[in-house]
C-alpha cells in the first residue's frame, strides 16, 4: 500500500502520471492537478502518503501560480488559461489568431498546398508572390519544438469562407454552449522526436511510450478527454438546434429528434435484403445503416488517430450530384462535413483531411482502378454514384476493392450496393455501411408563414401538398461566378451569371448541407463512442490498452481476406479489364483532377524527358493569389445558429501560419519550412518543393546528361526516343486535390472563376507528329499495366503540333531546341460538354504501338479496336501487360506509346496509367 500511495504522488508531480488516474469534472493539464491531488488524497489511508501529496499540491499549485499574467483567467471560472508568447507584437490576443494566419496578411514561410493567406495580388503582376496554402503549418520560430506539442495541432486558423466568430460573438456563444478548456501545461517536456514513426502504422505499445510522453499521463488523458466529451455533446446538439430540434424539449420529442441520425445495427449474417429505408423505392431519411462490427472498427481507427497525432483522412468517391455541381466547391456536402468537425479533430490531437474527390458525368472506375494514388490514404472511403454506377455491381466492388487494397489503411467503407457490402462484410471482415439524408428530421413547410419559423438551414427542404409551390420557387442554388474585387482583377473571359449544373438532378446548399450534417453527426457519434472507451479503458491508468486500438493485425486480416476473395461481382470485370485488379493493390497516375498529392500523381512526373530534358508540364496560372471577395452564399443570416462558431471557440493562442500536411501528416511533424514562391511553383503535400515548370520532379527517373543526349541522336527513326509533341490539355491551375483549402481553377480564362471545383480532365494529347511518349513506372510487381485514353480529341487540340509536317518537326528546326513552351490548352466549357466521346474514324493505315522495356508491340486498326474497351462512359482502357509471370520481384519498367500513319488525324489524349 505505500508503494502505492507513492506512486500516486509521483504521478502527481509528473514523474509516474500514467500510473494514477482519477476521473473528475473539469480542467486542464498543468494547475488542474490540484483537483487531481485533492481527488487522490481522498484514496490514501496513510497518513505519510497524505503529507507527500500535499506537499505536491503546494509545490504544484506555486509553480502554476507564477506561470501566469495577473489578467489571465478572466474570460471566465476555474484556473487561468496560460497565454503563449505573441510573435512580433503582431498577434491578436482577443481574437486568438496569430497575425501570420489573418486574410490579409503576408506569410514569409510557407508549405504545400495552397489556399489564400496573403494579400490579394494579381499573378502576373506579383514579382514575388506567396501561393495560397492549407492551415496547419508551423513558422520557423516553433521549427524546434517537439512531435507532441498539442498546441501545434490543437489551435484552429481561418479557413476560406468561414469566418472566426467575432469576440462578442465568441463570448455569447460560450456563456450559452460553453468554452474549451484544456490545456498541456507540460508541452515543453514531451518528447521532442516522432516515436510511434518507426513501428508498423504507429502502433506503440504501451511499453514502448516514452517516459513523459502525453499518452502515459494520467492528468492529460483525464482532462482532455473531459472536454473532448463535452464539445462532442454540445456540437452534436448545435446539429440538432441547426433543424430546429434544440432543447429544451419533452421527452417524446427527444427521443423522436434522434430518428433523424439515427444508425441501424443490422447483423449481415442473417439479414440478406436491406433495410427497410434502404431498398427499392426506401426514404433513406435516417442517419445510416452499417453493423456493430463495422462501428467498432470506426472507433477503432478514431482511437488510433488520437492515441498517435496522426491524420483522420475522409474520402468520397461520386459522380456530379454527389460533388456538388451547381453550388460553390465549398457548399458541396463534404467539404460542409470537414468545416464543421475540422476544428473538433484539432481540439484531440487529429489532423482531418477531407477529400471531395466526385466528378461529374462519370463513374468512379478511372479513379478506382489506382485508388491509392489518386484518393490517397483513407480512413473512411464514401461511394456515391448512384446516378452512373447503380447497375455496375463489378466496379462498384472493383471501387471498394481497391480502396481497401491500395494506400497504407484500410478504410471503413460506406454506400455502394448492399450486396456486394454484405459479401465483403462476410467474407473478408470489411467494416460497411451507408449514410442516410437526415430528412426524416426535416420540419414540413406547411404554410409560407409558418416556414418562417423554421430555421433558415431547413426552410423549404419539405413542403406538405398544399404548399408545394413554396418549395419549388424557393431558390436550390445560390453561387456566384465573379464578384468585383477592391484590386480590379478581372477574368479574361465573360462570366456567367451563375454556374453551370444548376439542373433539377443536382441537390443545392440546403440539401448538400444537410447531407454534411448526416455525416459530421455520425462521426461525432463515433467519437463519443471513442472518448468513452478511451476513458472507461484507463480507469487503472493509462495508456490505453494496445488491443482498443492497434490497427496492424486488423489491416491485415482483412487485406488478406481480401486478396484470396476469388468470388463476387467484381469477376465480372475479365471482360474489360485484368481480373486480377480485383485482388491486388495498383498504383496509377494521372492529368485528371482532383487527386491526392497532385505532383506525385501526375503523368507528367513519371514522364521521361527529351534529349534537351524537356517535358510537358502544365502552363496555367492563377488569375491571383489570396482570399476572394466576401461571398454572401456563404453568409448565415442573423439571428440563426453557426454551428462552426459553437465548435471553434475559445482556443489556446499559438502563432501558427497556414500550411498542408500529406494524409501522414508529414509536415507538422518534421516542421518543414518552405520559402516564399511564385504562383508557378506547385506544392507537393509533404511539403517537397516542385515546379511545374521545369523537369525537376522526372529527375531521380531518368539521366539527361550531355552524354545521354548525345547517344539519343543517334538513335534511328524508330528507336524508342522520347517525343517532344505531347503538351498538358485542360488541366485548371492550382492545387487540385479535393480539400477545403485547396484553390483550383481560379484563373483568367474560367467562365465561372468563383466556382472553386476541381472536376477537370487533364491528359497527356498527341498525334503521330508527337512521338514516343515514354513513362517510368516504379516498383512493378504483379505485371500488370493499364493504359486510359482519350481517342476523342480533335488535330486544334494538339498545340505542339500545329504547323508540323513529321514526328518531331525534324525537318524544320534543330532537335537540340526545345520545343515552344505554349503546349497547355483548353476548351470551352460548353463544347467540352457537348463533344463526342466516340472514337473517330481512324485510316485504315493506323497503327497503334507500345513498348516496355523496349519491345515494341504494333496494332494495325482492327487490332487496337478490338483490344481497346469502354469500360464506362468517357473510360476507354488498353491493357498493355496482363502476366502475372512477368517479374518474380518488384521493378523499374519503361512503358511507350506511340500512333503511326495518321499525321494529326489521330489526336489521341492518354489521361490515367494503372500498374501493379
């Protein structure tokens, strides 16, 4: 027993926290402990025990005592909030935000991808411009602070279009829904290095946790557990407030409020239909439906995401409806979803990355087919292409397949058709499920008086019989293409009055919104499950016990399970495609935007160079750089609640800049710091430098030394010599990879400059003047290599090439010139709509080639015909190397493609390259 009691002390002074745990009410890490000594004190039987607490209560209590200003405290009750120094006398102290993190501020550092930090500045006038970035980024004053710091991930920056709630706002919204209050008062003596970086996907053990590591301490885990439950509560009922179902409410009313989220837990085993709201013709008005197994697997992974500081990555895949077509990118459910719980993750220690990933008019297959490297790492992988892949059960398992295969996680899987979830779910352990719309919480309109009383988020949503009309004239959409700037910046070309898209299939803000709501609350759910195994687990002391939330075995149960999965509809696929996509991981690369990573997973980064080092890159630019107009779409009317404003309130201050982690969460963690660039360089999201107009990122893949240039030209006319007619087509400007703070598509020459999607189809387009485009895929193991193509385009669209009469223009200028740098084109938007998607009219002469590692394969007309396939709408595919005996370990392979016998009258585009 004295050994015991000594350890509580201990663990109150900080030497042994994780031994001794006493759960409270409320408070923080650092002056908190005294609650926590008083709580202890009350345990101990020995009189000898009692005096060493209190001896560290007064220790502790003087030491917290002189760490604060004589005005801290005041917001409020309970011990005083420390305030972090404020760099250059710059930062706002009231507001919270360091200055480095304001609109119209001027960063001098600066990380991956971009949003608007700095001051509005047209790009071609900048001399030196910052690109726009994503928050979370360090400046280089804290670069020597720890791994652990939780001030680094805890404190939230501005995001675009969503406004910081002014102080009077702040302290209203407090005094009603209350404040967050944690703290670490410890930060400085964490340790400084990423320890969980070197085991398999961060699973520490509980031995293996440094000494003072945050994760072992008893008063940290207590209190930000605490607060973590209460902003979960308080977000969740400022959800059910939104739709005008807040309390206070009798006891029937709450309990009917919870059908709007509500999730069934339906067992698979024995139910073999869907549930009731989820089959032909069902309402799908709840929250969801998935199993207990599969909800446990979410909180596991929320579990492991907090226990590691590691990032929380959401993903959807979908077509136009789903990404939000006719409103404004930010209005798109999604990214609704990542601005309400961005903040909540930050408060725990997670980076959330949210990616809306939709394209309109297609499926999801071109982007499945190399899920890992175009969605990226996914904890949480959504379907939603209802409209172009209901009847396609073989890709919408082809989809989930690989999104559970590719990347270093295994996500927890929603939508699709259920069953093919429930053969997954059976047979090979996957966590399923599939959201709902919250509609069956949505107050019917019954009169146009009445509707004013519903709140504004759900006002004309559902209308009864008799006031249809109010419903049907009440506009779905409000987006803006361009909104005057104090700068007098303006688009080249004539802005439209709104956005393409606004069509009766396409849902507007409310509905998308809602839809958000749908998810953050079900998540938040989650969560709440998470934070209440977390604390019930530590009752004895933390850390937490590894099997709560270890991933390592859980991964590769059901990735094993998944590979020897010979049956299901994604068989179905031979016909099309390599069978053995469906049980092997691919990688890919691609001009289509979005996609994760954007200058990894470009084409033009695995593109070997010509023999002057040139290769195709993308020309477009910025029209600016910095925040846009204020935008009164994004506006909440007076009067009705915010709910961001609920969840982002009080905060520990920490001067931090804008910046962009990877799904790792790379940047925070090394503290990278990027210098200053110009609009034309692109950032990568582990904070690597890259400039898209040079051939920097192709490098490391192939030699472009004098003596390499030299051996080229001397090469006959049909080696294998890189082409210099492939130019960039219709890839937007910008970092296009589906997150909030992304900018895409903001340039001079857009219709709709404000529209902010990132839905584009980039390719690679070139005849047969262009030659040899040659590719370097890396680590190639299963031999398998897919090729997408774009027989479709039209000779204008082949800009290198106008004006050519042979491959290469060799007979009109010297091939040690680079080619004129003029190459990215674009269409209007209206024809690019409008065009055919079918393959012309080739000569019969054609002859389609292809080479890896340099054997050359030639297919006359009728061949290439016959060997190409229409896997779905706009998705033509040639599959170049299906064998699995190929390579018996992983390898470096050069792959070409090439047209002959049809000058510029075959313009062909080669848009994705899948390999295994």
């Amino acid at each position: 027993m004295q050994a015991l009691e000594m350890e509580q002390a201990e663990s109150l002074t900080g030497k042994h926290r994780r031994r001794a745990r006493t759960k409270i009410g409320n408070g923080k890490s650092g002056n908190s402990a005294s609650t926590s000594c008083l709580a202890t004190m009350a345990q101990t039987r020995s009189f000898v025990g009692k005096v060493v607490v209190v001896a560290a209560l007064t220790f502790l209590l003087m030491m917290g005592l002189a760490s604060h200003s004589p005005d801290d405290g005041k917001s409020g009750g309970g011990p005083a909030v420390a305030k972090p120094p404020v760099s250059n006398g710059s930062a706002n102290a009231d507001n919270g935000v360091a200055a480095t993190a304001q609109p119209n501020a001027s960063p001098t550092t600066m990380t991956a991808a971009p949003v608007p930090t700095t001051a509005p500045v047209p790009a071609a006038a900048a001399a030196v411009a910052t690109t726009p970035t994503q928050s979370g980024a360090l400046p280089e004053s804290r670069a020597s602070e720890g791994f652990s710091a939780y001030s680094k991930f805890a404190t939230i920056v501005p995001m675009p279009q969503v406004p910081l709630p002014e102080e009077t706002q702040k302290e209203a919204l407090g005094a009603k829904w209350g404040h967050w209050h944690f703290w670490d008062g410890d930060e400085d003596t964490r340790p400084p290095d990423d320890f969980t970086a070197k085991f398999p996907n961060r699973d520490v053990t509980a031995e293996e946790f440094p000494e003072d590591a945050w994760q072992g301490d008893a008063v940290f885990v207590n209190h930000i557990l605490n607060d973590a439950d209460q902003l979960i509560t308080r977000a969740m009922e400022a959800i059910f407030t939104e739709y005008g179902h807040g309390k206070p409410l009798p006891n029937e009313k709450l309990a009917e409020r919870m059908k709007m989220f509500h999730w069934d837990k339906v067992d698979l085993a024995t139910q073999t239909t869907p549930p009731s709201k989820y089959g032909v013709g069902g309402s799908r008005g709840n929250g969801g439906w998935t199993t207990r197994r599969s909800y446990q697997g979410l909180v596991r992974r929320l579990l492991h995401a907090m226990m590691t500081q590691d990032t929380f990555t959401v993903v959807m895949g979908g077509h136009s409806a789903a990404v939000g077509q006719g409103n404004h990118f930010r209005q798109s459910y999604m990214m609704q979803f990542h601005k309400i719980l961005q903040p909540i993750f930050a408060r725990v220690g997670v980076k959330l990355i949210t990616r809306n990933m939709g394209q309109g008019g297609m499926g999801t297959s071109h982007s499945a087919m190399g899920s890992g490297s175009i969605y990226g790492n996914c904890d949480l992988l959504i379907w939603d292409s209802g409209m172009t892949e209901k009847g396609d059960l073989d890709l919408i398992d082809l989809f989930l397949r690989q999104g559970l295969l590719s990347g270093d996680r295994v996500p927890v899987v929603w939508g699709g058709n259920f069953e093919v979830l429930r053969h997954l779910h059976e047979n090979a352990d996957v966590d399923v499920g599939e959201v709902g719309t919250g509609m069956d919480g949505v107050i019917m309109v019954e009169s146009e008086a009445q509707a004013k009383t519903i709140p504004w988020a759900a006002r004309y949503m559902a209308c009864a019989d008799s006031a249809k009309d109010l419903c049907t004239t009440e506009p779905r959409f409000c987006a803006k293409c361009w909104i005057d700037r104090d700068d007098g910046v303006k688009p080249t070309t004539g802005q439209r009055d709104s956005p393409r898209g606004q069509v009766k299939w396409h849902p507007g803000w409310r509905s998308h919104q809602l839809q958000g709501r749908v998810l953050a609350f079900s998540v938040l759910d989650a969560l709440s499950a998470a934070v209440n195994e977390w604390s019930e687990g530590t009752m004895g002391g933390p850390p937490l016990a590894d099997d709560a939330w270890h991933v390592t075995d859980y991964y590769n149960n059901i990735r094993t399970k998944l590979r020897n999965l010979n049956d299901g509809h994604c068989k179905s696929i031979s016909d099309k495609l390599p069978e053995r996509m469906c049980t092997v991981p691919m990688q890919a690369r691609t001009q289509y935007t979005p996609r994760a990573n954007p200058e990894q997973t470009s084409l033009t980064s695995i593109i070997k160079p010509t023999s002057d080092g040139w290769v195709p890159k993308n020309n477009a630019e910025l029209l600016y750089t910095g925040p846009d107009a204020h935008n009164t779409c994004y506006d909440i009317p007076d009067g009705e609640l915010d709910v961001y404003a609920v969840v982002a309130g009080r905060r520990r201050h920490r001067n931090l800049e804008a910046g962009h982690e990877d799904e790792n969460g790379t940047t925070p963690r090394r503290l990278d710091i990027t210098p200053a660039l110009t609009p034309q360089h692109n950032l990568s999201t582990d904070g690597n430098v890259g400039n898209s107009n040079t051939q920097s990122s192709t490098d490391t893949l192939y030699a472009t030394d004098d003596t390499e240039a030299k051996r080229q030209h001397r090469q006959l006319d049909d080696a294998i010599v890189p082409g210099k007619g492939w130019g960039v087509f219709d890839e937007p400007a910008g970092y296009c990879d589906g997150t909030f703070d992304a900018v895409c598509a903001l340039q001079a020459d857009n219709e709709c400059a404000l529209y902010g999607h990132h839905d584009a189809r980039g390719a690679l387009v070139g005849n047969e003047l262009s030659g040899w485009l040659v590719m370097k895929l890396s680590d190639l193991v299963e031999g398998i290599i897919v090729l997408k193509l774009h027989t479709w385009h039209t000779d204008n669209e082949s800009t290198l090439t106008q004006g050519w009469t042979s491959v290469n223009n060799q007979r009109t200028r010297n091939l040690r010139e680079s080619p004129v740098h003029h190459q990215t084109s674009s269409i209007p938007q209206e024809r690019n709509l409008m065009r055919s998607y079918d393959t012309p009219e080739l000569p019969d002469a054609f002859v389609f080639e292809y080479a890896i590692n340099g054997k050359i394969t030639s297919l006359n007309k009728k061949d290439f015909l016959e060997k190409k396939k229409q896997v779905q709408r706009v998705v033509e595919t040639i599959t170049l190397l299906d064998d699995a005996s190929f390579t018996s370990k992983p390898q470096d392979v050069e792959v070409a493609v090439r047209m002959r016998n049809c000058g510029r009258q075959c313009t062909f585009g080669v848009s994705h390259i899948y390999w295994a």
